[in-house]
C-alpha cells in the first residue's frame, strides 16, 4: 500500500513535507490512562502561552493558513487541525479524552505544534491513500453522521478510492477511518513545510514511533513524502 501526494499538490506548495507513522497490530483497548494524563500534561504545558491568543496570527500557525489559500481554501472558514486545536486551548477550554489512539495522536501534536492525522486502515489493501485535488465521484461522510457529502470542485482532500477521508486538507476528518477499539492498523499523516518546521515533523514521526512500539507493542513503519519523494509505501498491513 502507499501514500502518494499528487504532483498538481506541489505545484502549489512546493515545500510541502508530511511525515508518515504506519502502525500494525495495535490494541486500541491499553494504556487509556497512560494516554489519557499524556494528553493532560501536553494541554497543561501550552495553555499559559496560548490563553487568549488569536491563533491566526501565530507563528506557528501563519504557514498553514498561507498553504490553504494556495489551495483555494479559506482559512477563516476552514481551519487547519492545529489551529482548531489551540483555539480551543486559547479558549481555556480542555482536549477532550477519546481513546488511546487519538489520545496519543492529540498529545503529539499539541507538543510539536504540527496538524496530524489518524486514520484506520484496518482492513484495508485493495487502494492507496492520497492526498490530491476532489474528483467527480468522490463522497465523504462528516465523523458521527451517516449523511453523504460531496466535496467542493477542485478541494483538496485526503482519500482512498473515492472515499474521502479529509475534507480541506486538514480541516475535517470521515466517519470513514474514525479510531475505535477495533482499530488495529493506523495511518498517520504530519504535515509540515521544508524550510519552516521540518526538523518538528521528524521530531514527531520519532517520538511517535517510539512510544508506539513501546506501549502499544506494535510493528511501525515511518517515512516521508515531498516533491523529490512524492510517494511512501509499506509492507501489506495484514502481515
């Protein structure tokens, strides 16, 4: 299976760089807790600095907003994982727990300020995933509805076969690929730019890794795409 990033991607963004975590043979069913005070202390260390920010206006947050108008995406109507993220932080609200999986994917990217994706991929090999510009036939149902939406003309999405797993790059992720306690083969997108914050990508496909193996006792994969490298594959996820 693959991830491919489609090359019209990169004539908009040619510094776009995503870190990729593939795990298999995880139990979603462990470590709730361990995940659980993870996400706590990662939400407790960046509240102070981010209380009553405009997050739009951050550093950290200014090259995702620039990369969604190059896509034709509206970043004020449209907001990027990250920024959705620390808005609610900036709001004196908390990241609510989920599961150990999004728990840990939540943690990761509240440290290395970087949007994340997770995806289930249990039982999936027949196509690879992209990330690439909508098609015709392309649907995609909004996480807990059962309602099918058809995507904007030309939006970038993250999708296998015509199933789209995330709407506006990263702003909504399906029902399709939702993270439950069946969960056994994860997919994890980082996206991060050359040249601004791709040491922080590699610093979280490291950390990721590591605390997969670690406490989830699993097989990863790790890798990257950009425009020299525009398609990462792994070995089958059934292994």
């Amino acid at each position: 299976m693959k991830f491919i990033i489609q090359n019209k991607i990169f004539e908009k963004i040619n510094n776009l760089y995503v870190g990729v975590v593939i795990a298999n043979g995880v139990d979603n069913t462990k470590n709730s807790e361990v995940f659980k005070k993870m996400l706590s202390t990662y939400t407790d260390e960046v509240k102070d600095r981010y209380l009553g920010e405009k997050m739009k206006d951050d550093k950290d947050i200014i090259p995702y907003r620039n990369a969604f108008r190059k896509l034709n995406i509206n970043p004020n109507k449209y907001r990027c994982s990250i920024e959705a993220l620390f808005t609610r932080i900036s709001k004196g609200k908390r990241i609510p727990s989920i599961n150990p999986l999004v728990d840990l994917n939540n943690a990761i990217s509240l440290k290395h300020i970087l949007p994340m994706g997770t995806h289930d991929l249990t039982g999936v090999e027949s196509e690879d995933i992209q990330m690439r510009f909508s098609v015709d036939n392309d649907v995609f149902v909004p996480m807990g509805s059962d309602e099918v939406e058809k995507p904007d003309k030309n939006e970038v999405v993250y999708a296998i076969g015509n199933d789209v797993r995330t709407r506006h790059w990263t702003w909504r992720q399906s029902n399709h690929g939702k993270i439950s306690e069946n969960t056994h083969t994860v997919f994890f997108p980082i996206d991060g730019f050359k040249g601004i914050n791709d040491d922080r990508v590699d610093a979280a496909v490291k950390d990721l890794k590591t605390i997969l193996i670690n406490k989830f006792n699993c097989s990863v994969q790790t890798g990257y795409v950009d425009k020299n490298t525009p398609e990462f594959s792994w070995n089958n996820i059934d292994e």
